[in-house]
C-alpha cells in the first residue's frame, strides 16, 4: 500500500511539473511560430504557411530602428551608472564601520521595493518637472538607476564582503593606497558580481514600460517597450504580425547578452571568487 501511494505521488508530481512546463513553453512556442507564419493570430500555428514578409514589414516600420535604438541608450546607461556606484557603496558599507550600516541597506532595499510604479511616478514627474529635466535621457537614466540601486548594492556587498581582509592588508604594506586597492584587488575579485548586476540591471530597463512612458514626452524618444503598444489600430486590435516580429527581435539582444556573460562567468559564483 505504502508503495502504491509514493508510485501515485511520483506520478502526481510528474503531472504537475508536465502541466507547468507546458502553461510556461506555449507563449515561447507561439513566439518563435507567429512571426513567420502568412496568417498570424493569437494561436502558435503555421497553418496558413511560411513567410518573412513580417519581417519586411517591420523593418519598414518607421519606428522599429528608432525605438531600439532608445532602448540600447537607456538600458546600457542605466547598467553602466548602476554598476559603477553599487560597486563602490558596495566597498564602502563593507570596508567602513557606519553606524546602522545594515539598518540603512535593508530600509533602502524595502522602500525601493514598496514605493514603485504608479505609486512614485506622480512625485518623480514633479521633480524632474521642477528640475527640467522631463523629456531627457538624462532624467530617466537616473529615475531607473535610483530604482535598481538599493537591490543591486544589497547583491554586491555579498561578493564584497567575500574578498579575504589579508589581500588588502597586504598591499598596505607595500604602500598602496585606498584607491589602487578597490582598482587592483577589490574591483576584479568582484567582476562577476558585476557582471550579474549589469545583466540584471539591463534587462530590467529594457523591459521598462511605465517610466519611459511617463517622462518621456517626445514620441521619438519612447524605447521598444513602449513602442510596441503603438502596433494596434483605431479600433483596438493587435497587428499580430508586427506584434509577435518585433517581440522576437526585441529579445534577441538580452538572450545573446545572457549567453556572453553565461560563457565567460557561468554565473557559477562564490561570494567575490568564482568557484
């Protein structure tokens, strides 16, 4: 009896992981089929045959280039910034002494993940208003760094405070100073820390719709996230062809960025050294 009901419970399990897999696999399913099929609909089928001509279609799309191309300034920016100041706070909150050090980094990682969305815009619209700096790659630059950079210092401070103290202490023998010791010993034992915060901070921007949406005024600034809600027509219906082609292609560059970075790191890591 015991056994049948484990048999049973293995079998359950199975079904379950089955149904799942499938409920996830569908939409890949239907966005690797819908972009060349001549009659695209919300089913992942090819039944009315083959074809590039949505490709065609889209490239002569006025707004497919230009939209990506925001969308490489804005996640690029926004990933570069990121790194750059988690990687140093991340040094500093784990090299000096501070007084609720840990208090301050969980309180900004909380309020970073509770005041987000709708629920900050109003205010963020107002200062960049005041600020004059709405319609600017420069102020959602720093409207998206603000809004990863508690998440991405808390992840870093791990791989920082994994560098054994012995390494700096022994370039402070030979002289060095604090700022040939982040450049030479902290900052490369910490690249594949890096490394995971710029992925992950590029792909988080470069499926951003709400805060491109709200600070951008000018159409021609409007990222490939937000461009690709301009593919319906007056009536509300979706171009599927243009929908389903520019979601493939809109893919292509975070999956070949994930390999690169999958290949030179694995993204097998151990604190700061890569185990």
């Amino acid at each position: 009896m015991g056994r049948v009901r484990h048999l049973l419970g293995r079998v359950a399990t199975y079904l379950v992981v089955c149904v799942a897999t499938v409920f996830f696999a569908l939409p890949l399913v239907w966005l690797a089929l819908t972009p060349f099929a001549k009659e695209p609909n919300f089913r992942a089928s090819l039944r009315g045959g083959v074809t590039l001509d949505n490709f065609r279609e889209l490239l002569d799309n006025p707004q497919t280039w230009p939209s990506i191309r925001n969308s490489l300034i804005l996640s690029i920016a926004t990933a570069v910034v990121v790194v750059a100041l988690s990687a140093l706070a991340s040094y500093a909150l784990s090299r000096v002494r501070v007084p609720g050090r840990d208090q301050l980094l969980y309180g900004l990682l909380l309020l970073s993940s509770i005041v987000t969305g709708t629920a900050a815009m109003v205010p963020i619209f107002l200062m960049l208003f005041q600020l004059n700096m709405l319609d600017s790659y420069t102020g959602v630059v720093l409207v998206l760094t603000g809004g990863l950079l508690p998440a991405a210092i808390f992840m870093l401070k791990d791989f920082v405070d994994a560098i054994p103290r012995s390494y700096e202490e022994s370039a402070r023998g030979y002289g060095a100073k604090p700022s040939q010791i982040l450049r030479h010993i902290a900052l490369p034992l910490i690249r594949p820390g890096m490394a995971t915060v710029g992925v992950w901070a590029l792909v988080q921007v470069w499926g951003n719709f709400l805060v491109p949406y709200v600070l951008f005024t000018s159409e021609s600034k409007q990222p490939a996230a937000v461009a690709m809600y301009t593919f319906y027509d007056s009536g509300g219906q979706p171009n599927f062809a243009l929908i389903s082609t520019f979601a493939l292609v809109y893919s292509v560059p975070v999956v070949v960025l994930y390999l690169l970075v999958n290949r030179r790191y694995g993204f097998a890591f151990q604190g700061g050294i890569k185990g």
